[in-house]
C-alpha cells in the first residue's frame, strides 16, 4: 500500500476521498483480488500517514457498498466476486466493443435513424428554423406571474394529473376558439412536453410495424422518425403550391394515419386549400385513419388573420390538433397540447401518465394565467409585428443582394422561408452550408427533409430554410449579403469546372 502519498495539507474529507477511490480501483482492476485481506486500519494509518478515524470511514464506505467484508476482530477482507483478474477488465471491454447492444426492436430502428441536428455552433448569424429571439420572450410577464404562483399556499406537494392542470386547459380552450376557430371541451386537451412529445405519443399508440401513414414530401423529419420508429411504413406524398396533393393519397387500409402542416407546410410554406382540406377529410373518414395536424406556427400569419385550424372543419372527428409555444413564447420552455377525438382521450391520459406522469405544473399555472390576463394574446399580437419586420427585411435582402439568382417561397405566414436557387441542383446544398458556415453564416438545406427515393437531388433546385425569429433586422440584411458571395463563388466555380470539362473541336 506504499504507493499512497500523505497529504499534510489537505483536508480530512479530501484525503478520505483519494483513499477510498484508490482502494476501489484496485479491487475492480484486480489488483486486490476477491477475498485477500486488507491491512488493519491502524496498519493503514501510520503508513498513509493519516489518522485512523480516516482509514476506518473509508473501510465502511466499502463494506457498505459490498466492496469489501468486515466482522468484528477479523480483517477486512475483498469481497467475493468483486474483483476481475488483472489484464481482463480491458480484454472484456475490448470484445463488449465489437458486439451490438441488446435493443429491442424499437430500439434498433431508433439506433439506424440518421442522427438529426439543426445548429451551427460556429455561426455568427445563424438562420436555424425553430429558433425564436430571447429578447422576444415576455420575461416581466412571466415572472410576475410565476413568483405570484410560487407564493400560493399548497397543503402539499404532489404530483398533478396526467392531461394537465384544469386551470391552462380551460384557458386554452377559449383562446383556441379565439384564435385558430377551435371548438372543444376541456377534457379533449391534453397538456404535453412540446409537440415532439404530442407526436410520439400519437406513433406509438395509433401504429403497428405492419401499418403505413401517409407523410408530406418533404416534410417535418423529427415526426417522420417518430412514425418511423414504430415500425410502420411510410409513404411520401407531394406537396404544391397548394400544400398537400391530396390526389396522391393511398387508397389502402393499412394507412392509419396522416400527418399535415396545413397552416404553414413545413417546410415548402404552403396553406393547405379549402378543397383540399375537404378532401383529406373526407379521404381520413372513408378509410377511418387519423389525422395529425400539426399547428407549428398557425398563429404567424402576415396581412391576413390566421386561418382557421383543420380540426375546425372536422365533423368525423378524426382529426388530433397539435399545438405548442414553443413559437410564440420559447422552445425550451417544453409545453405544447393536445386536442383528441374523445375516443381517444383515456388512452392518450393514460400513456401520458406512464411516460412522465405530468408536465411541470409551475409552468402549466404560470401559462394560465397569462392566458386569463389577456397578457399572452398581447405579446402574440407584438410578436407577429416584430416577426412582420423580420420578414420583410428577408424579403428585401433576398431582392437586393439575390436578385434574380434566388428564390423565397412560404413565406405568407410562420417564421421561416425557403431560398430556391435555380441555378445549381440539390446536390450543392451541402457545399452552400460548408462554405456560409466559413463566412460565419448558418444555412440549413432542403434535402435531409426529403425521405422518399424518389426525390432525386439531380431534378430540383437547391434549396435552403431560412428562419429569421432569432434574428435582428441588420443581421439579416448581412447574413443574406454573405450567403449571396456565396453561392456566386460556387456558381462561378461550376461554370469554370464545365468549361474547362468541354472537349476541344478539331
């Protein structure tokens, strides 16, 4: 045990610390093995040179975690089976290496989706979709608000019912009728961790591996997985100018699902029409498939007031409404809802409850009342001003510095855009990203949100989202400016590369 050091100067608690780490490491390496005896403490002491008081709580630290074995008036002995022979630990980890973790089959498909992130650590003006400005965010609101829940007298501490606190659904079921024209009981909304949360529950209660669900082409890839994950099949289905192409869905039982962006596609940007609309109903009642429609953004709509949610329309109840705050207040605050057909609200409550019980009722509480007050319709009504001057600039930036090279569409509501270039094909969006994110400019492209083979990056322009919630109008105005050398470099570069390619004629 020589090869401990003393540490005159440090503390007793810092000393007990180092001996007990050391003396673990040692079983578990080898170098103590199982059963051998370990020296008295008083032995230990005077060879550390530390007090026995000391060696004795790092003994019983050991014992108690099944280390070692101590009896009154015997040594203290390594526990049997505690120990690995010396040289086996990294041979083992060597060899745990090469063979797969046990998954289950859910596990597996989860483990072969390609791993997914929208950020650009190193961008200095970063135009990632779903970011919202931290100025934005109505922080004297929402403190008032919350040290005035705080302060409420509770007879204790417990855990909240699964569909969420009765105070926030009832709030939100007036504002849902005042703003997205959603008519619903209370009992249908179920309060969730965002609408990840929302979709997930959705995959894994309405979808066998054997299924299949119909899925807007390109779409939202993190709800695609979702489904995904399942098992079930999807099966890409175009959009237009015009949202989703309803002539293309399946006239097939096994799709039980369908799920739509019709306020602002994501991420084409399109408003699902009327006669469109009506179709997808009428098509969800025929085959009795479900329709997840996913509000993202419906309440950032420019010059028009937004439009009436799907659910609004449906009479088959069919449809699950998708909402969140994540837009209109911030994505880390994690809470979004639900709004069910009634059949399925036991379900939904239930696997809500086996998944994290409830979400933070703090949170829930404070939300409701800034819904009461009026104050949060307020700061939406602001926000789409702010937004409304954050839009227009992308517009102006893009007519500046792009014209007649680029591009935007979708972008008649929500908070981001999408950059056509019909000069360079799809397969250059990866080299667009890598050279703005040298000029300190994130950029995300179009093609990781394609999921069918048929989309070939050969036949459509490239194309990149652009959102600009996160963004001040100066920022905007610069980060189009150097996107814009950007893709005149790369087109420059092309077309000398197809010169230089061109054979000579003799």
């Amino acid at each position: 045990m020589g090869q401990f050091s003393t540490e005159s100067n440090a503390s007793s608690r810092g000393t007990e610390r180092r001996i007990y780490a050391r003396l673990r490491a040692q079983i578990e390496d080898g170098t103590l093995a199982a059963g051998a005896k370990l020296v008295s403490t008083r032995a230990m002491a005077a060879e550390l040179g530390v007090s026995r008081t000391t060696v004795t709580a790092v003994y019983e630290q050991l014992a108690a975690e099944g280390f070692v074995v101590t009896s009154a008036g015997k040594a203290a002995r390594v526990a049997r089976g505690m120990s690995t022979p010396s040289g086996a630990v990294k041979a083992d980890s060597q060899s745990s290496r090469k063979l797969p973790p046990a998954l289950s089959s859910y596990g597996q498909r989860v483990a072969a989706l390609e791993p997914y992130s929208v950020a650009s650590p190193l961008a200095r003006i970063d135009f990632k979709y779903g970011s919202v400005a931290s100025r934005d965010f109505p922080a004297l609101g929402w403190q008032r608000a919350y040290r005035a829940e705080l302060v409420k007298r509770q007879a204790n501490l417990y855990y909240g019912q699964p569909e969420g606190e009765e105070r926030l659904r009832s709030a939100l079921q007036g504002y849902l009728r005042r703003a997205r024209g959603l008519v619903c009981d209370v009992e249908q909304i179920l309060v969730v961790h965002g609408s990840q949360q929302g979709v997930d529950l959705c995959a894994r209660l309405l979808l066998d591996p054997q299924d299949a669900f119909a899925f807007e082409e390109p779409g939202y890839r993190m709800a695609r997985y979702s489904f995904e994950a399942t098992g079930a099949t999807a099966l890409p289905i175009p959009v237009d100018a015009a949202g989703l192409d309803t002539r293309h869905l399946p006239d097939d039982d096994r799709v039980r699902l369908a799920y739509v962006t019709p306020s602002h596609q994501f991420p084409m940007g399109a408003v699902l029409s009327i006669a469109r609309r009506q179709e997808l109903l009428r098509w969800a009642s025929r085959h009795r498939a479900w329709i997840i429609e996913d509000d993202y953004g419906g309440e950032f709509r420019y010059g028009q007031r937004p439009i009436d949610a799907l659910q609004s329309m449906d009479t088959d109840a069919r449809v699950i409404y998708v909402g969140t705050f994540s837009k209109a207040l911030s994505p880390q605050l994690r809470l979004g809802y639900l709004v069910l057909p009634r059949e399925l609200v036991h379900v939904f409550r239930e696997a809500k409850r086996m998944t994290d019980r409830h979400s933070a009722r703090w949170e829930q509480n404070v939300l409701a009342s800034l819904i009461e007050s009026g104050t949060y319709e307020r700061h939406v009504r602001r926000l789409r001003r702010e937004n409304e001057r954050r839009r227009k600039a992308l517009l102006e930036a893009v007519e500046q510095h792009l014209a007649g090279q680029g591009q935007l569409v979708g972008m008649a509501a929500g908070l981001h855009g999408v950059l056509l270039l019909p000069a360079l094909r799809a397969v250059a969006e990866l080299a667009l990203q890598a050279s703005a994110l040298k000029r300190g400019v994130g950029v995300y492209p179009l093609a990781p949100l394609f999921a069918g083979t048929g989309s070939s990056a050969c036949e459509r322009p490239a194309g990149l989202i652009l959102g600009y919630a996160g963004l001040t109008t100066r920022e905007i105005d610069e980060g189009v400016g150097i996107l814009a050398e950007v893709i005149r470099d790369l087109i420059g570069g092309l077309s000398k590369a197809r010169v230089e390619l061109t054979p000579i004629r003799r």
